[in-house]
C-alpha cells in the first residue's frame, strides 16, 4: 500500500519576501534566482506594505530608523500562513545561488525559528540609499528566517502585537527562549561585505548572497562584491520578461 505523502511536501514551500516600491527590481530578481534554482514548489508571495494597510493587517506609524517597508511588517509571515507549517521570510536584497531545498530540508519542529545567527557589526553608518545604519544585538537574523508557522509561541506574533510591539522585542525575537531558535550555516545568509568565502573550503561560497549594505540597483553600490553575479541575473530576469511579452 502506497503512504501518502504529508500536506508538507504536497503543498509549495510558503516564501514571503520583503517589498519595497524603491526597489522592484531587487525583488523581481531575488524572485527569479529562488525559481531558477529551486527543485521543489514553492510559492513567493510579496509583503506589499500598502496591501497589508488595506487589508486592516498594518497601521504601524513609520518610525524614525525602518529603512524599508517591511522592517515590521515581516513579522507577519506566520499569520499570513495562516500559522500552519513552515514558510519563509526573507529580505528582497537578497541573491539566492543554492537550491531552495537545501534550505527547506534544514527545518528542525523543535524549533519555532531558524535563521543564521550573525555576529554582526557593520562599519559603515549610511546603507542603502542614505538610510542610517543602526546596531542592535541579533542584528540581521530576522532578514532570512524559517518560521514554524504552527509552533505555539508564534501566536504571539498577531496584527496587534507586530503593530505595537517594539523593534528590540520582534528582530531580536524576544518572544522566544534562546533553545527554541535555530542556527543555520551563514552561507544561506552570507552578508557582502562581512563574510569571505575561503577558497579551496566550498563549505564557506555563498548559498544566498545579502546585499545588506546596498546592492548593485543603488549607484552608489554598482561596484559592491558580487556584483557581477546580481547584474547578470538581473539581465537574464529582464530578458525572460521582455520574451513574455514579445511572446
């Protein structure tokens, strides 16, 4: 007799990515390299700031420090998976080299969240275009994130509580203890700029670049590490949409 296979594995792999108007194109193509590469479903769903505000799921005032539209709106990801299973959140800013799956297989149920969990000080105090750079301990671990959804600590994370909550007590994942968060090897997160592949050591060549200092769609970040490898995918997205349309 033939198991049946789990909802987990029937249904596409949930991925929530940050949006942001100022920056469509980084989206589009961090949207592209995850289907490129991805061997499994999944299903990318943008978290639109102004959709959420129409929707009655975020009325949050923006604060003095978010430099993006979804600095909180982020922490929406379980209640937009309506908390069932695992899904993703992750930062637009991101460009994925490694198979979605790679990363799916690394869930743990012990744990409520896992991400990669930087040690992170930046040097500069400006980032993106212009916005002020902030430091805070677990900074950069709520960038990528692997929530599970219908783990009961994550009903905290309701409309009410991601609205009025502080920035310390969500990024810093304060509605956990420490033993219920989970590590994930930093190549799924590797910062530009901050982490160094080590040649011959492929243990360490990044699985998903994060351009968190600002990418190559900045000017004024044209010429950042690994730029080369986001312009060509950029122009292989925009490739594929003009056939689209042509077609």
């Amino acid at each position: 007799m033939a198991t049946s296979m789990s909802n987990e594995e029937v249904k596409p792999f949930k991925i929530f990515v940050g949006y942001d108007p100022r920056e469509d194109i980084a989206y589009e193509v961090c949207r592209h390299s995850i289907l490129k590469k991805s061997s499994i479903p999944v299903e990318i769903i943008p978290i639109k700031q102004s959709e959420l505000r129409k929707n009655g799921l975020y009325w949050r005032e923006k604060g003095q420090y978010e430099s993006t539209e979804f600095s909180f709106s982020r922490f929406l990801t379980p209640n937009l998976a309506n908390y069932e299973g695992w899904a993703m959140f992750v930062d637009c800013d991101f460009l994925y080299l490694g198979d979605i799956k790679e990363l799916r297989d690394l869930v743990d149920e012990k744990y409520a969240v896992m991400c990669v969990q930087h040690d992170y000080v930046p040097k500069e105090t400006t980032k993106m275009d212009g916005a002020v750079q902030t430091v805070y301990p677990r900074k950069n671990w709520s960038s990528m994130v692997l929530y599970n959804c219908g783990h009961a600590k994550n009903r905290v994370l309701t409309p009410e509580a991601v609205n009025s909550q502080t920035g310390a007590f969500l990024h810093r994942f304060q509605w956990l203890q420490d033993d219920e968060i989970g590590s994930i090897p930093f190549v799924w997160n590797f910062l530009e700029g901050h982490n160094k592949a080590v040649e011959g050591d492929p243990t360490t060549f990044p699985k998903a670049v994060h351009y968190t200092r600002g990418g190559p769609w900045f000017e004024a970040w044209k010429n950042c590490d690994f730029a080369d490898i986001w312009l060509n995918e950029r122009d292989e997205y925009l490739n594929e949409a003009q056939k689209k349309v042509t077609n």
